[in-house]
C-alpha cells in the first residue's frame, strides 16, 4: 500500500510524514537516518488522531532528526527539505484561522506568496492584497508564524509601523512581543520587517528591508 505524505504545523515548525496504513495495534513513529519521518497506524484510527499523535512527538522528531544530521555531518546533510506544497498549506491553514477577525474591516482574503527571503519574515502588498511569508518560517514555532501572519493582515489596516500600528496588533495578539523575540532569538540579525506598502511609494527600495524597531 502506497503511504501518503501529510504535514503539519507544531511546535518546531513544519513537519512531514509519511502514513502507512496498516494492521498494527498502536501508532508507531520512527525518525530515519535521512530524518523522514514514518508513522503507521491501523486503517480505523481517524487522522485527527494520528497528527495529534505526531504533534506530541514534535520535540522527540526534532531532536532525532538533528541527531541524525550531526551524525552524518560529513556528508553534510542538511534537515529535510520542507516542501513548496507542504509550506503552503501550513501557512494557509494559519491564514484561515486568523482571517476572520480580519474580514470583519472588510479585508478580502489575501493571496499568499512564499519566497525565500534573506532579511524579512514577510512582507505585506496591502494594495495588491498579498501577503508575502518567507519560506525559512516552516521552520519555526506555528505561535511565531501567526505573530507574522497577524503582523502582516494588520498592515492591510495600518500601512506602516506607527502607534496606531501596535495598538492594533496588540488588540489583535496580546502577546506579539514574546512571539517576536521568540522567533528572532535563534537569529538576531534577522529581524521582523516587511516591504513599506506601495510599491510606488518606496521607488527602488524594495529590496532594503525596513526593520521594525519597537
Ligand atoms: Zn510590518
């Protein structure tokens, strides 16, 4: 039988693995030497289940899959490589879920862009309705993710980074600032910043990223 690949969003980031249905009695779970990871479950446990299960096991798949990495580091094996498809989903699940709130100004669901950006989580177009994440973020903790994704549909409100700006994130996620440090302190040079609206209104600066300061 043929496993399926499944993602989802935990703790450590994005996760994918592969499901085998079978008639085993428990949920199994193993991390591979090249760090994919399998888990296999008889054909009645519902799948709701089986990715609570894997959530559980975030930190556990995590650690071995580091493991594994340091102990092949002479061939320099990086993680497994977190797919576009697999990327998109996890973050358009987080998009979903934060939206509502949203649509009550009005806000048209955004188009979600995913690039690999060197200095930006991501980035908002409010007069285009897009929402720009940097790819890097799949692998960083789904509460990091939505303080990107709320950071951003707050720009479709307020364009840029004044009071009104934080009052209006704080409204929306209280506890922003503990997600933000959390997500910048594995990479401190690496700040939080987006495009500064319009593209017309920022000439050829668009690739020099404005960094948030507060
Ligand atoms: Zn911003």
């Amino acid at each position: 039988m043929r496993d399926r690949e499944i993602s989802i969003s935990c703790e450590t980031g994005i996760i994918t693995y592969h499901l085998e249905r079978k008639r085993v009695k428990n949920l199994n779970l193993r991390v591979r030497r090249d760090g994919q990871v399998f888990v296999s479950a008889a054909p009645i446990v519902p799948i709701g289940r089986i990715n609570a299960f894997v959530m559980e096991k975030a930190a556990f798949i995590r650690r071995a899959q580091e493991r594994f990495a340091r102990m092949e580091q002479k061939t320099e094996r990086p993680l497994p490589e977190i797919s576009d498809e697999a990327c998109r989903a996890a973050f358009t699940e987080i998009m979903e879920r934060v939206y509502p709130a949203f649509q009550a100004y009005g806000i048209p669901m955004p188009a979600l862009r995913i690039r690999n950006m060197r200095s930006r989580w991501g980035s908002c177009l409010y007069g285009k309705g897009i929402i720009t994440l940097n790819k890097q973020l799949a692998r960083k903790p789904e509460a990091c993710i939505e303080y990107v994704v709320v950071h951003e549909f707050c720009h479709f409100l307020v364009p840029n980074h004044s009071r009104d700006f934080y009052a209006l994130l704080s409204r929306h996620l209280p506890d922003w600032k503990e997600r933000r440090d959390r997500l910048n302190r594995e990479e401190p040079e690496t700040e939080q910043s987006q495009e500064s609206g319009q593209r017309a209104g920022t000439g050829t600066q668009n690739e020099s990223p404005e960094r948030i300061d507060s």
